[in-house]
C-alpha cells in the first residue's frame, strides 16, 4: 500500500524517514514517577489502619467474652449505636451496664472470617459471630449472626461507632 501514496503526504515522509522519536527528559518523567510512589504508599497507610482495627476487633471480642466492660468501654466511641439481633438497641453506657449485669457466661466465641474496609475515616467491618451462651440457670443457647460494625478514626485511635446483628 505505501506504493500508491497520495502527493504531499506527511505519513510517507514520517515512514520513509524512520518517525521521530518521543524525547522526554527527567523533569517530565519526575512527575508520573512520584504520583505512582505517592499511589502506592496509599496501601500502606490503609494497611496500618486496618491492622490497628483487626487488633481492635480482637481485643473487643476477647473483652465480650470475658464480661470486661473496661476494655469494651475504651474501645467504643461515646456515640455508640449498638444494635442485638433481637432489634434491642443499646448505648454505650446501657451496652456497658448490661454486659456488667448479665445472667450468662460465653463458653466459646469466635469471629469468622471478618472482612476490614477502611474508608477515609470510617471502617466498614463484616464477620459471622459464632459462639454458645450458658445462662445462670445451666441453659446453653448456640449464637450464629452475622455482624456489621462501622469503626471510626477518632485523633490516633479507632472507636466502634455502630453495631448491628442479623440471625442466620
């Protein structure tokens, strides 16, 4: 086809001639070099967010576990929505009060596969809650919910905002 080009044809001369080469020096090449390395350091700072809320996450359910309402109490933000999947709703200082007061002990519980997305400020975090209550009267009852909680960056320090529980 380059046999039968047109007269005064730019593309002929451009293939004839080789092309010119794209000629880049280090000021324009400086600049895409340090937005990828700002870009990759946005991983880094989400990862140090979402391991402070998986520590976080522990150390609440461990606290649930054992009754420590001083250890939940740290943890939760003053604003605390806490939702039960029997849709009771309850305060910080009712969550608090009602974990001091409660007739049963965990025998076991356990987090399953929970799942941290840190949005700016926020944390969305998703986990199935298994784990077996024994009441002051002998009676054990199975817990299997799945469990929402929105965590919030308050200063330096992750506060659980809100809970809510589903029955599965």
């Amino acid at each position: 086809m380059l046999d039968k080009l047109q007269p005064n044809c730019k593309t002929a001369e451009t293939i004839k001639t080789g092309g010119n080469a794209m000629q880049i020096n280090r000021r324009q090449l400086a600049f895409p070099v340090l937005a990828l390395g700002l870009l990759s350091a946005v991983p880094a700072f989400a990862g140090a967010d979402e391991d402070a809320i998986a520590k976080n996450l522990e150390d609440f359910r461990a606290a649930q576990a054992a009754g420590n309402t001083e250890v939940i109490a740290s943890i939760c933000a003053e604003e605390l929505s806490y939702s039960h999947s029997n849709a009771k709703i309850d305060t910080k200082a009712s969550l608090l009060n009602g974990i001091a007061t409660a007739n049963y002990k965990w025998t076991s519980l356990e987090y399953k596969d929970p799942a941290i997305r840190v949005v700016g400020p926020a944390a969305i975090v998703r986990f199935n809650f298994v784990g077996e209550q024994e009441f002051t009267d002998g009676k054990k009852t199975p817990q299997n919910l799945h469990i929402l909680m929105n965590w919030q960056k308050q200063g330096n320090d992750w506060k659980l905002l809100s809970r809510a529980a589903t029955k599965l």
